[in-house]
C-alpha cells in the first residue's frame, strides 16, 4: 500500500508539548511493511526521508497533488485537500487498528 506519511506529531511524537520528540513505536513496522513517502513541512524532510529510507519525500505546500492509497496525518482534515488518496488517518495507530 502507498502511503503518504507526515513527519511532526505523526511519525515523531511529543509527549513533553514540543520540546522533545521521539519516533512513533511502530514507525518501522509501517516503513517496512508499506510503500511510504514522506509528506511533510518538515524542513528536515530529506534527511528523514534518508534516516528513515523511505521510498521519497514531498514537502508539503508545493503545487504537486501526490498519488497514494493513504494519508496519515494528524492534521489530515487539513492536508486532504493537497493529496489524491482513497482514505486518511490521524495516527499510526488508527492505520494499524483498520489494516493490521
């Protein structure tokens, strides 16, 4: 499944209000099992994309609207409009409460 993933509060989590993050627990899992690209306005995007060897990245705001199955996002209400996807979720979690 082609996923597009986003980075802040979705992929690195926050449980300190920003001050600290840290990867999702199943972060890898998704990576692995999934094709996932990076959709984000992560500045960082590209060494994510590196760090993390997903299959690419698109930084968010450009005028590109990406293909894929699925949207995670936490702000997917937001972002919806800039993709084509068939559905979106919020979190990692709820992806893997529905396909897993």
């Amino acid at each position: 499944m082609k996923i597009l993933l986003d980075i802040d509060d979705t992929a690195l989590i926050s449980k300190d209000r920003g001050k600290t993050y840290q990867e999702h627990p199943r972060l890898h899992e998704l990576i692995s099992k999934h094709t996932v690209i990076l959709f984000s306005g992560n500045p960082d995007v590209e060494i994510y994309h590196h760090k993390w060897n997903t299959k690419g990245y698109i930084p968010k705001g450009g005028f590109e609207f990406p293909i894929a199955d699925v949207l995670i996002d936490n702000n997917d209400d937001l972002h919806i409009i800039e993709v084509v996807v068939k559905e979106s979720f919020q979190s990692i979690d709820a992806f893997f409460k529905k396909y897993h």
